[in-house]
C-alpha cells in the first residue's frame, strides 16, 4: 500500500498494524502456523471487502477479532460436516522433544493450553495474552463482561493444575 493510499484510507493503515496481532490470536484457534496464516488472510480479505460496514468510532481490533472468531467457528461448522479423515494424520507435524529446560517448559505450557476448552483459550489469549480488557474481550467473544472473568478464572485454574502448580 502506498503512502497516498494510507493517508486516504487510515483504517486501512490501521489494519495492517493490526496484523501480528490477528496472527497471535489466530494461533488460539488453529495449531498449525499455515491453518493460522489462512486464517489471518481470510479474516483480512472479509475486513477489507466490508470495511464500508466497520462504525468509525468502534474499536477496529475487536471488529477484526470478532470477523475472525466468526469466521473460525464457521469454518469448524464446515468442516465437521466435511471432515475427510481423522484428526491426526500422516502428514501432520509430529512433535519434537525440547533437550532444554525452558523449551520443555514452553512445551508443557502450550500442551495445556491445548486441553483447554476453546472458549476458555480464546478468553485467556485476548485477556492474558494480547492484554485486551475483559469488556472487549466480551464484545469480541459476544458474551456478558462476567462470563468472560469466570472464563479466565477457570482457565488459569486448569492451566495450574496441569502443570502441576496447584
């Protein structure tokens, strides 16, 4: 994008400032880095083909991150109905063991957070991870501001307590 396109265009800008973001909360939903890239693009090219629906005013980052949650749990839908073959298969990513203390550890985090129910991840990562307020953290997972501080509060818990820590 040029500059004279930028200029005319901030929300544009501000988009695309936006992205290492939507690839942080991309990866909540999908383990595989390309599923999440995938994900980042189609939410991307949903923003900018309705960015003429986005209300000046609103937060653009829980616009973005509510289109990307939408756009994940229909994907899911789909493919549950389509779904060709088991989960894990052959040409998956097979795990490597870490030889050092902290990557162990990173690993053991990330396992966690795996066996977490998606709508326990999902709130952990913008609260915790992407340091979202829990009001926007509740309009992005369209759900009461008390609901997502439960959410959070059971997560930290289940991560704790499979690592051991509670």
């Amino acid at each position: 994008m040029s500059e004279s396109q930028s200029s005319r265009d901030p929300a544009r800008a501000d988009i695309v400032r936006l992205i290492p973001a939507l690839r942080a909360f991309a990866r909540t939903f999908c383990r595989n880095a390309s599923d999440a890239d995938d994900l980042v693009q189609e939410t991307l090219m949903k923003a900018l083909a309705n960015l003429d629906k986005f209300e000046p005013g609103t937060k653009l980052k829980s616009w973005l991150f509510t289109i990307m949650r939408n756009t994940f749990y229909t994907r899911a839908k789909v493919l549950g109905r389509e779904a060709p073959g088991v989960e894990e298969c052959v040409s998956g990513d097979s795990p490597m063991e870490a030889t050092q203390e902290v990557q162990a550890r990173v690993r053991e985090v990330q396992r966690a957070l795996a066996k977490l129910p998606p709508h326990y991840r999902e709130v952990l990562t913008l609260v915790a991870i992407l340091g979202e307020s829990y009001e926007s953290a509740a309009e992005i997972c369209d759900c009461a501001v008390g609901t997502v501080k439960s959410r959070l509060n059971r997560a930290r818990h289940q991560i704790l307590q499979e690592l051991g820590e509670e």
